[in-house]
C-alpha cells in the first residue's frame, strides 16, 4: 500500500468544492484516484468520473482507477467491467461519462456523492451549468483537477480568479510529488532550459494570458508579488487611495491603497450610494495617514467630487480616463513624443504601469542570475504586490493581465474599451466585480502621482546600456509598433 501524498490531506475533510490545479508530473489525479478508491471500500457511494469531452472509455480515468485498485493490491474487492468499477461489498459504483456528449444522461444522473472532474481545463460554462446542479444530493462534493491553461477558462475563472463558498483549493506542482519521475525531470529540465516562459505554463501550471496582445504580461506580474521583499525596498514615500464608485447593477465600489512603489490593500463593496462611500473612503484614508485620494472621475464620480471636497481634509484628484495625453510633446522615446504614441491618458497611464511590471520582472530576473546584483532600476520605478493585506491576489494577477492593446485609426496606442472587453468571453463572471475597473482605472493614476511626466519619458541616457544588458536587439517590449 502506497501512502498518501501529505499536500492532499484537505480533501479528506468536507467541502462543496475541492480543486486541484497545477503543472504536470505533480501528482494530482494519481492522489485523487487513490482518495476516491478508498471511500469506495469505506461506506456505499456514487462516484461521477467525467469530462468535457469522452468519445471512448479510453478517454476516461477508468484505466487511472483500475490502475489504482491494482497497485493497492485490492483487485479482489472490486469488479472492474468495461463501463464502470463496481466494489463487491460496499456496492460503490464509479460512472464515467463525458459532459458535452451526454447532456440528456448527466442531467437524469440521481444520488451522486462525488463527481470527479479530470482535465477540467476544457469545462465551458455551460458545462459547468449543466454539471453542477446534477449533483444535488445532500452532502455531495465536486472534485476538480486541472493544469490551467487560459486565464480566461471558466474553470479558472470560476475556482480561481473568483471563487465559489465552501471550497478547498489547492496548487500542486512537481516538487511537491515524491514520486516525480526521472523521465518527467529530464524533460522539464530540458524545456526550462529552452523555453521559460512554456515551462511555467506546463510545469509550474501559470495560466497563459488572453493574447499576445495583453499589455502587461502574467509572467511580469508573478515576479511583481512581493517583489520588494525580495528585491529589498521598503514602503516609503507618499501614502496614496484609488477609489472607484459603483456605476450601477451588480458593481462593486472598490479602493487601492499605495504607498511609493508597493500595492499595500485593495477593497471592494457592494452596498452604499455616492455619500456613504465617499464617507468611508474618507475615513480609511484618516486611519492610515494618506495624503492624497484620487477618483474616477467619469459618471457618478461627479458627486464624488463634491461630497469628498466638503468632507476630506487631504488632497482630492479627479481621474478621467478619456482625457488627452500628459506632456504631450515630450518624448516617450526617440523619435517618438507622448502625443505621437498615445491616444489619450488612459493609453499613456496603462503604458506606465507596464513599464512597471516589466521593469521589476527584469530585476527579479537578474537577482535570481546574481544575488549580490544591484538594481537594474529605481525602485520608484518598480512595482510591488503585497501578499499582506491583498485577499484575492489571484483575481488581480488575472484581471491585471485581460486589458490587450489596440490602435486608433491614426495608429496611437489605446487599451481595448470595456464594450469590447465584454464581448470576449465570460462576462458573467469578470464584469461581475467592480474591483476589475478599479485595477484599470486607478492603478495608472496613483501609479504616477506628482511625478507623472518625468516617470513617462524615456531616460535617453540610461536606456541604451540598460537595452543592452536585457534585449539583445535594443527593443523594449514596451515599443510596440501597428502591424
């Protein structure tokens, strides 16, 4: 009998949602296939194997389950037929079915203790709104096990970015596997070795972004996490609050705290008009000494404005995403002024912040290559997440990476608007939180503060050598160019 790896004790206690995600050769359906066989000879259960697609019982974890049964020498407690996997005194039965090919059978399915979702990456929502209400009976758990793969998956979405009550969530890699073979790590190695960026996607199962088109890349953000704790800077300097005020419907009110270079808190509610808020704005920024509030300023921000200028005793600022281009005649880079490469502020502020992250992924780069290395760039240049105070820190690295670039018909630099945003894919779930608009709209502001303009030029002096250590080519991926 083998033993149990230790990262999957959480599944035996009780939970609606127990998820696995992670990179290959981690171990999870060989632990989840083991967890499910034990139940099976502890008490009479129903087990739902399923996927997205099954054209065959080749297709199903059939074979993963009677492996299972065989390898804990317990071949002579169960019957194993070529649809299903019954136990002989327990009388547990394990199903196998694939979702979109068998929508009539899942929905008359009765009496399911456990549904086992494997390469749960494929589910489509409406998979997922066929499967979950079938298992209805009392007590009942869905089990989910996937290597992510698009950030803009369902699955992902809906058991990572913005999870569901009462769920057990766990991340698994190959280094948490004990049994990690050789051949898995010869070819790891390898692919680390050649392609990094395809390693964390396969290995160390970091989604893949919407495009190659995304403004700030999820690898970029990844390396902003705590970046300085690792890159050794402190949270100084002004004390800064983003704040989004609800629209309407189902809009979250939402505020960032910053101090200097580091994201310290973000918050979202749902209750409260224009004057609550505000006046709750007003007190947090009281209680932690900020200096300076900024607010988006397009729609109902207008009475924003005038309730915060009445009440707050510290410095207010509007925010309008629509406006033209800061410093509009200075030079963004060679050759090339703000006006030349931007549409308007927006643009211009979205390109500052990704300058950011990508700034500060160069600089974990190059500690991890040289410890002893200094700094590639001021850390007012940088930008770190904090995990403290952060809750949801999965829901922002994806949000953070959706918003992908597009062009005017001049050919300026402009961020995809929120209409067309909508129009992608998901929109009951990402356009459900006000939090996304906050991480949009007020991060650029209070990213720049009172040293907007200087932060956007291009530092003429110090960029060439610095191109050089970095890209090869002179290119920064911040030169983006219409095709």
């Amino acid at each position: 009998m083998t033993t149990l790896n230790a990262i999957f004790r959480p599944f035996i206690q009780p939970h609606r949602y127990k998820i696995a995600k992670g990179g290959r050769g981690s171990g999870k359906s060989w632990a989840i296939a083991r967890l499910l066989v034990e139940i099976a000879r502890r008490g009479t259960y129903r087990f739902l194997c399923a996927r997205e697609f099954q054209a065959s019982m080749a297709d199903s974890v059939i074979q993963l389950i009677a492996d299972t049964i065989q390898r804990e020498g317990y071949l002579k407690e169960f019957e194993i037929q070529k649809a299903y996997i019954r136990h002989l005194a327990t009388d547990s039965l394990f199903m196998f079915y694939g979702i979109k090919n068998n929508v009539t059978k899942i929905k008359s399915l009765e009496g399911i203790d456990i549904a086992w979702v494997e390469e749960a990456e494929a589910v489509t929502k409406e998979s997922w709104d066929i499967l979950i209400p079938t298992i209805r009976k009392p007590g009942s758990e869905i089990w989910v096990s996937f290597n992510p793969k698009n950030i803009l998956d369902d699955t992902y979405q809906r058991f990572v970015v913005n999870p569901l009550d009462d769920i057990c969530l766990l991340t698994v890699h190959y280094t948490d596997n004990p049994h990690f073979p050789e051949v898995l790590r010869l070819e790891m190695e390898e692919c680390k070795c050649k392609d990094y960026d395809l390693y964390l996607h396969i290995w160390e199962g970091e989604p893949v972004a919407d495009s190659d088109l995304a403004i700030i890349k999820p690898l970029w953000i990844a390396a902003a996490v705590d970046a300085h704790m690792t890159l050794g800077f402190d949270a100084v300097g002004e004390k800064r609050l983003g704040f989004d005020v609800a629209d309407e419907g189902e809009d979250c009110n939402a505020l960032c705290f910053v101090q200097g270079s580091v994201v310290l808190d973000l918050d979202e509610w749902h209750r409260g008009d224009v004057i609550a808020s505000s006046n709750r704005v007003n007190r947090y920024a009281i209680e932690r000494g900020i200096t300076c509030i900024i607010y988006d300023s397009i729609g109902v921000g207008a009475g924003v404005k005038a309730h915060l200028k009445r009440i707050a005793a510290i410095n207010v600022k509007g925010f309008n995403a629509g406006e033209a281009v800061k410093d509009p005649d200075a030079l963004y880079m060679p050759g090339k002024t703000n006006k030349d490469m931007f549409a308007n502020i927006k643009a211009q502020a979205w390109w500052a912040v990704r300058e950011r992250f990508y700034k500060t992924w160069r600089c974990i780069e190059a500690k991890k290559q040289d410890p002893k290395a200094a700094l590639l760039y001021p850390t007012d240049e940088l930008i770190s997440l904090s995990t403290t105070n952060i809750k949801r820190l999965e829901y922002l690295k994806a949000e953070l990476s959706r918003p992908r670039v597009d062009y005017d018909n001049n050919g300026h630099v402009k961020v995809e608007s929120k209409k067309d945003m909508k129009k992608e894919a998901f929109p009951h779930r990402i356009w459900r939180m006000r939090s996304l608009w906050l991480l949009r709209r007020q991060i650029a502001p209070w990213i720049h503060g009172h040293c907007w303009g200087e932060r956007l030029k291009c530092h003429e002096n110090a960029m060439p050598a610095i191109r050089r250590k970095i890209m090869p080519s002179g290119n920064t991926p911040w030169m983006v160019t219409k095709t």
